[in-house]
C-alpha cells in the first residue's frame, strides 16, 4: 500500500484525521510532518496517545520529511500524512511528486479570509495552494470523506461559502 | 472559588464540557432535563477554532469560573490535545476524555468528594455504565 491522503490540518491528528478518515481508509500509520511537534518529545507522546494503540505515528520536520517519503510509500499499510501548514506541504510536493493535497482544515487567524466553513486564507496562503497545484498536485478542500471535494478555483471563490 | 470545595452549591460550575460538534451542549441539557444540575457544567463550543484557539479558551473559561475538571469526548479530539496542555501548567486540573451521559449524571450528584475525585469516581461509572443488550454474538 503506499500514502493514501495528504492532508492538510492545522489541528494535525484529531479526530476527522483518526476516526473521519482513518477507519473508513483502514489507515494503519501516519506520518504527521511538523517543526514544531518533531522538536518536543513531549508533543510526539502527545499525538502518539491519541491514536488507537493498532496504529502507527512517524514524526518528521518539513527537511527531512521528502527523504522519508519513499519508504512511506512502501510501507505495505495505507498511511496519511498531515502537515499543519500549506508551507509545508508545498516543500513537500515540490520535492518528491504528489498526485493530490486534501485541504481539511486551516481555521481563523488574522489576516484571513473565511473560503470555507472550514478554511481560512491569507493572500500568501492563497498564493502557496496556486503555487502546490502548478507543481502538479490536484488541490481540493474535503473536511470528512463523505463530503463534497472543493476545487482548488471553487475554494479561492469562497464559491462554497 | 475553588472547585475544590467538597460540598459545593448544586448550580455552581465546577466542570468545563468540551467536544466535537454540539457534544457539549447537548450533554449539559440531558443533565439539566434529567437533574435539575446542569448550570453545574460549562459546555464550551469550539467549532471553526485551531487548537490555540481552543487552548486559549479552555483556559480562559477555567480560570473565569475557577474550575480544574474538564471532560472531553475524544481521545485524538482537538479539546482533549488542547487540555492535556492545560493540564501541563496546572498540577491541581484533571482531564476526563471518552466522558459520557452517566458519567455526567454521576459527577453532578457526587456530594464529599472533591471536584476531581468527583470526576474519577465518575470515569469509572461512565465506563461501567456502557452495555450490549440483544442479539447474541
């Protein structure tokens, strides 16, 4: 199997991720990319405990996470990996291939705008998701599976609002 | 005032509700509609948050209402990350995640007991008070 969703979530391991998109993707690890959460053993331990024992959590920062992307993708389990911010994923896709980035959440903050129930930008945000989907990758924005995929278009529009 | 104080007023908050969707909101009033209890609990609603956000509220709520219990609905939810960080900086604070209805029902009528020994009693009858009835496997 290989990594099934790349995801985006500034809430990084919680509940849509675990449970949301976990059981019904039968996700058996997931590689939660992040400076700050791969600095602090105590962060990792935090996130380790809130996946069910069965299940696997890798920690990487955004430097060092492309290099261990390959043996992800062989890994014979379906993985997710998360990162919290577009930034990271853009690093990422522009580093080792991605055929396509999920948008699931990235929540208010000043200087954003509301594109989403679940999505706030800034203009550079805006510009990072443009600059992820010239580099190849299918961007949509999906909270929970059995919700409507937003095209990357439809979501700058804030069409879905 | 102090959660902590063994025979509290049966209306004085002493616990902070936190969930996914309206889990909190609707927890407290089954308690209010079956005990009368509920303003005993603080739902907090966190939809549209990020998990600072969370946090900033959760502690802010606690210390407004000078309470050191907080249940939780989920283990890898973003209230129970973000309280476990409270629960960092605040050695008197306990954390109940996977609280349900009985364990609610039991934490508002427990009388003698601190707030937080009042919640783990209470963790132990919500995990007891989960049941299979019918079909046999």
């Amino acid at each position: 199997m290989t990594l099934v969703l790349y995801r985006i979530d500034d809430r990084l391991i919680h509940g849509q991720v675990v449970v949301g998109w976990g059981q019904p993707l039968d996700i058996g690890f997931i590689v939660l990319v992040d400076d700050e959460v791969a600095r602090s053993e105590w962060e990792e331990d935090l996130y380790r405990m809130a996946v069910p024992p069965e299940m696997d959590v890798f920690f990487h920062g955004a430097a060092d996470a492309a290099d261990a992307l390959p043996r992800y993708r062989s890994d014979r389990r379906r993985g997710i990996l998360v990162t919290g911010d577009i930034s990271t994923m853009r690093h990422l896709v522009e580093a080792a291939h991605v055929d396509a980035v999920n948008v699931g959440g990235i929540h208010h903050r000043a200087g954003r705008v509301q594109r989403l129930r679940y999505v706030f930008l800034s203009p550079q945000e805006e510009d990072e998701l443009r600059a992820l989907a010239a580099a190849g990758a299918r961007v949509s924005a999906q909270d929970v599976p059995n919700a409507r995929p937003v095209p990357l278009d439809d979501l700058l529009a804030g069409a879905e609002l | 005032m102090s959660s902590d104080a063994a025979e509290p007023a049966s209306d004085a908050p002493r616990a902070i509700v936190a969930g996914h969707g309206d889990f909190a909101a609707g927890l407290v009033s089954a308690v209010e509609q079956i005990t009368g209890r509920g303003a005993q609990l603080i739902p907090v609603a966190v939809q549209r948050l990020s998990v600072q956000d969370i946090e900033d509220l959760l502690r802010r709520r606690m210390i407004e209402e000078g309470v050191r219990v907080i249940f939780t609905d989920l283990q890898a939810g973003s209230c129970t990350m973000a309280a476990r960080r409270i629960l960092r900086g605040m050695d008197d604070a306990v954390l109940i995640a996977g609280a349900n209805l009985p364990t609610l029902l039991d934490f508002v009528f427990s009388h003698g007991r601190t707030a937080s020994e009042a919640a783990r009693h209470a963790a132990e009858r919500g995990r007891a008070a989960i049941c299979v009835h019918g079909a046999a496997s």
